[in-house]
C-alpha cells in the first residue's frame, strides 16, 4: 500500500512541472492567435521570431498572475519555510547569484572559443528597446519567483515526504532541468538546482533561493551581452576573479552554519 502511495506521489510531483509547461503553451497561444486576429502594427508582417518576442512579456504575465495564487497556495500548505531573510543574507544571496552566474556564462564563453562547438553566446545581440525591458522583468522576474515556488516552494517538500533527502534533491533537479530546452540552459539548471536546494536547507526560507535566481539570471541578460566581445585574456582574468569569489562565498556560508 505505502509502495502505491509512494508511485502516486511520484507521478503526481511529475504532474506540476507538465502542467505548467502546457498552460504557458495554452497561454501563449492564444495570446499569439489574439495579437494575430487584431493585427496591431502589421503584426502579421514580422518574422516569426519578432512575433514570438512581442508576446513573449504579455505571456509570461499572464502565467504569473495565474499560477502565482496557486503555487503560493501550494506552498504555503507545506507549512515549513518562510519568505524572511536577515538583511546580510540578502546582500549574500544577491552576490552569490551574480558571481554564480558569471562563473558559468564566462566559462561556456570560453568554451566556445576553444572547441569547435556551435557559437551561441557569440552570436548574442541585444536591442535596448521595451521588447528587452519585458525579457528582463520575465526571465529575471517572473520567472524565477514561479520556479522557485514550484520546484522548491511544494515539489521538493512533497518528494521528501516519500525519499530520503538525496534522492529528493536529485529528482527535483532532474525535473528542473529537462524543463530547460537549451545546452546552456540546460547545464546552468543543473548547477543552479543543487545549489538554491542547499540555500533552502541552510536558511529554512524560500527568499533565499529566489533571490540567487533572480540575479543569476538578471546577470545572464544584462552582463554577458556586455563582456562577450571580450579579448580572451580578459575572459580569463574574469573567470579566475570570479571562481575565487564564488568559492569564498560558498565556503563563507558554510563556516557560518558551522560556527552555529
């Protein structure tokens, strides 16, 4: 009996990241047929591409305001974690997600030009315009709150109920991760899982996971773009600087739980 509660838990944890991806599809969707069927600005005329990233902000709203009551409800039926976070932490959290994420961005760049892989980050352009301002507020936003929220606000406490802690944190990384389509997105999801489900762990708080979020990904938008036209030898300087300065905050945080 407890080994079929525990198959249907597992298939039911499943279940949310699924139905989240098919209501942002539904959603964008229907936003694409709309903005189509009222034409504003030759809509019709752009390139599918240029349609997608007209909709792509009013899309991601809409998934925020309709799933947000949800998975707040969700997670706050756990009745474990909290949204406090001293003032320190939140300054800590907020360096740790920037340095993380210049650590990995600066690495693939690096990569990139040293094996003859398929350049990505090379090929990055940005068009400072109000199509940008919304890819902002939705990768670095909304995103990462409703992430947060569904992966390690009710998912993860739900998987421990039925695992032991290391199996729960590697199967709720397995599910972040192949919700992520991209090579780079991809293997940045997988660094970013095990390390906001430690944050979790050690602050008893989900502020702290999202705001490692947040600006993980607000770097990824607003920095990388920047540096990518980086001399080689600066990419260099920028990724040792960088990796030492996320090991000493890594191991800061670590010394500080002990001490307690």
């Amino acid at each position: 009996m407890e080994k079929t509660n525990k198959i249907k838990a597992i298939f039911k944890i499943i279940g949310w990241p699924i139905l989240f991806g098919i209501g942002q599809l539904l959603i964008t969707g229907v936003l694409f047929f709309v903005v189509g069927w009222i034409k504003p600005i030759s809509f019709t005329d752009f390139e599918l591409q240029d349609r997608m990233k007209t909709i792509l902000f009013p899309a991601t709203l809409c998934s925020f305001v309709l799933f947000l009551p949800l998975f707040l409800k969700k997670y706050k039926n756990e009745k474990i974690h909290a949204f406090q976070l001293r003032k320190n932490k939140i300054l800590y959290y907020i360096l740790f997600g920037i340095v993380t994420s210049l650590v990995i961005n600066v690495f693939f760049l690096k990569l990139e030009r040293m094996i003859p892989i398929p350049s990505t980050l090379h090929q990055v352009e940005v068009s400072y315009d109000w199509y940008y301002v919304g890819r902002v507020i939705s990768t670095a936003l909304f995103g990462p709150i409703l992430e947060e929220l569904l992966f390690r606000g009710f998912l993860y406490q739900e998987a421990k109920k039925w695992m032991k802690p290391m199996r729960a944190i590697l199967f709720i990384t397995v599910l972040f991760t192949l919700c992520h389509v991209t090579v780079y997105s991809f293997l940045t999801a997988i660094v970013t899982s095990f390390l906001v489900l430690d944050a979790l762990e050690k602050e008893k708080s989900l502020a702290a996971p999202m705001l490692f979020h947040i600006f993980l990904n607000l770097t990824s938008i607003l920095l990388i773009p920047l540096i990518v036209r980086y001399q080689t030898i600066m990419l260099d300087i920028l990724f040792i600087v960088s990796l030492v300065c996320f090991v000493v905050l890594y191991h800061l945080q670590k010394w500080k739980v002990k001490e307690k």
